[in-house]
C-alpha cells in the first residue's frame, strides 16, 4: 500500500508521480511561506534597515522603496494560485478568482496617501475590490476546500482533527479581521479612524489575516515546522488517551 497525496493506494507510485505530489505540496509550502514572511519585510523589517515607517495599509507599501517586494510577492502568489490545481472545479474556480485578485492588488496600486474607501482614481477602486476578493478567496480554502472529508478530496494527515480546526481558525480568523477591517473603513466616525490610524490599524488587520492564511496553507502543504508544532500540540490529548 503507499500513500499518493495522503492517500491509500495499491498501485505502485511511480517517480513521475512522486514528484508531482513533492511539486503539489511545494506549491502549498510557497503560498504560506510567502505570506509568512511578507509583512515581516515590509513592517519591521523595511522599518529597521531602510527607515521607512508603518505603513496604514500593506497597499501603500508599493509608494515606498518596498514596492517590489510588494508587487512582486503578490504577483508570485497570483501565479502560485493559477497554477494550484484542486480536486473539483470548484477548487480550480477558486484558484483562479485568488489570482486575478492577487494579481489585481499588484499591478493596480491603492492612491497614494489616501483612505480605502475614497480612492482618486478607477485604479485605486479596483485595488479596494481586489483585496477584498483576495481575503474571501483564502478564507474559502481554509473553511471549505482545506478540511473537506469527501473521499474524493479527502487526504489522510496525522492529526487530522487538529488540522481541520487549524484550517478552520485560520479561515475564522480572516474573516473576523475582514469585518473588523471592514467595521474601520465604513462604519467608524471619522475621529476614531483617525486615531486608530495612528496606530496603523488597517495594516495589523492585514498581518493577522496574512498570517492566518499563511498557517492554513503551510499546515495543509505538510510543512516540516508545522507538522512538528502539529505533533507538540497532539502530545496532551495522547497523553491523556494512554492514561485512560
């Protein structure tokens, strides 16, 4: 019996096809390292060695000396998404609406200095709608695609609960920071946002929201860490199973 993407199969797996599950995964590992590292380069990082100081959003990154690293991550992940191919059409759909939006977020740049909401140019608009689109699209993947049980899409995982509520949390997660983002930009009185501007609201919601993505996508492409911090976090319950 040998395992072909977490599952069960009595047909020899040829080196071709070993590969192409190794290049599946790789596509999942890049995905979540990308967004693992990117508002690390652009915070802190693009704060400590080029003096550039918290952006309000991760958008207004591209108006600094940061832009390619900006653009060019999102454009990465945009082709990442094109190329992830899922088990149904719906998964595939799913891929291809995360790139257009991805892709939407680079090459269409939020005006500089200017609220989300009330952009100067069509441009400007098209970026707001595209990061929307882009959050909802990995929130889908992690609260839907991510934990399905179907035999056709199932992939067995040690830990297998544990990871379905990682994929779960992380989709919560997102969401939540959607709304709490979306609570920022429509509904809050003009003097509060201000406030909370000063405090770069909007680009912390964005690294929450990134972060969760990118724990879904680094657990589900069976990422050396995670699958380790996976195991540490299943030591109690199996723990407590041998004591019973």
């Amino acid at each position: 019996m040998r395992r072909v993407m977490g599952r069960l199969t009595d047909r020899p797996v040829s080196k071709g096809t070993q590969t192409l599950v190794m290049s599946y995964l790789g596509v999942r590992r890049a995905i979540g390292i990308i967004g693992l590292i990117l508002p690390v380069v652009l915070g802190p990082v693009g704060w400590l060695a080029f003096g550039i100081e918290i952006q309000d959003n991760m958008s207004s990154y591209y108006h600094t000396e940061l832009r390619d690293v900006f653009v060019g991550s999102m454009c990465a992940i945009g082709v990442f998404l094109f190329c992830y191919r899922g088990y149904d059409w719906i998964e595939s759909w799913t891929g291809y609406f995360g790139c257009i939006s991805a892709l939407g977020v680079a090459l269409f740049p939020l005006d500089a200095g200017s609220d989300p909401l009330h952009q100067r140019s069509l441009f400007g608009y098209f970026h707001t709608l595209s990061g929307g689109v882009f959050f909802l699209t990995l929130a889908f993947y992690s609260l839907y695609h991510f934990p399905d049980a179907r035999s056709g899409k199932h992939e067995v995982a040690p830990h297998e609960s544990l990871r379905d509520f990682i994929y779960r949390a992380s989709g919560l997660v997102i969401l939540l920071s959607l709304i709490a983002m979306g609570a920022h930009i429509f509904l809050v009185p003009e003097e509060l946002k201000r406030r909370l501007n000063d405090y770069n609201f909007l680009f912390w919601g964005e690294w929450v929201a990134v972060w969760a993505f990118a724990a879904a996508w680094l657990t589900k492409g069976r990422a050396i860490l995670v699958d380790i911090a996976v195991d540490l976090m299943a030591l109690p319950s199996r723990l407590l199973r041998k004591h019973e």
